[in-house]
C-alpha cells in the first residue's frame, strides 16, 4: 500500500489550488461530453477531486482554528470604535476569517466585519500576526450562517 507524504503548510494551498484549476478543467470537458456513461465517470472524477480539496484544506494538526477555511480575497471593510478601516479577507470559515489591513488590531478587540454575501458580522480578534488578523466570529445569525455555508460548498463543489 503506497503511503501518503504529509504535506507542509506552504504546500497546501498551492496543491489546493492546483486541485481547483484541475476541477474548473475537468468541468469544462464534462460540458462537452455526449455520452451518458463517460458522462457518469468524469462526474465521478469530479467528485473525487472535490474530496481531495477538502482534504487538503482541512484544518491540520496544531490549528487553531477546526473548521474547513476558503481561501479568497475579498476587498471588504471592517468597523472599529466607528471607523472603517479597508481591509481584505484572505480565507473564511465558518468560525471566522483571516483579515488583512494596515491598522493592527489589539487581541481580544470587538470589531464588525463585512463579509459580502453575509453583511456585517461581530468578530472578536483573537490574534494579530505578521500575516494579518485572525478574528472569531461572536454572533452570526441564521442567515448569516447559511450564506457563509453557501459560499464554502460552491467554493468546493463550483
């Protein structure tokens, strides 16, 4: 039985990515396929590729956070003490988001951030590192909670 290498953080995203180009490829023959029984077989690759994304995105040991992120990059704002501070939103979860601006923000500082296809959400900041802002979300309401659900399964499923 073949063994499986561990993957390396830095090395994550980039196989993540790669996986999401080789969907996107794979999705675009199926398009174009006319018979019925290939048709079923490249879905079936389909859905294979997407369990490897999941996979690979998923949280690894010694994260903080537990739940599946989606990378992006969101131009958004968030608002401190009434003043909006540009920001970008470098990956999601439903526990939170990875934010990037040029204000530091002090752990444990509430802010509201615009997530666009949920609006604004209270987060908490639960760490300011080098690469940004890690925030946890306080409150999301229902439809919050279904929107941000919404986004990470058409990030993996497309």
């Amino acid at each position: 039985m073949k063994s499986t290498p561990s993957l390396r953080p830095e090395q994550s995203k980039p196989l993540s990515e790669g996986l999401a180009d080789l969907q996107t490829s794979v999705e675009r023959v199926l398009g174009t396929i006319t018979d019925d029984a290939m048709a079923a077989e490249v879905a079936g690759i389909l859905h294979e590729i997407s369990t490897l994304r999941l996979n690979v995105d998923l949280p690894g040991e010694g994260d903080r956070r537990k739940d599946l992120r989606e990378p992006r990059c969101d131009i958004s704002i968030f608002k401190i003490d009434g003043q909006n501070v540009d920001c970008a939103i470098q990956d999601l979860s439903i526990g939170g988001a990875h934010i990037v601006a040029d204000l530091p923000v002090a752990p444990n500082t509430e802010i509201a951030l615009n997530i666009p296809e949920a609006g604004a959400v209270t987060a908490r900041v639960v760490r300011q590192t080098d690469t940004g802002v890690h925030v946890q979300f306080e409150a999301l309401t229902d439809p919050q909670i279904i929107a941000i659900t919404e986004s990470l399964q058409a990030h993996y499923t497309k």
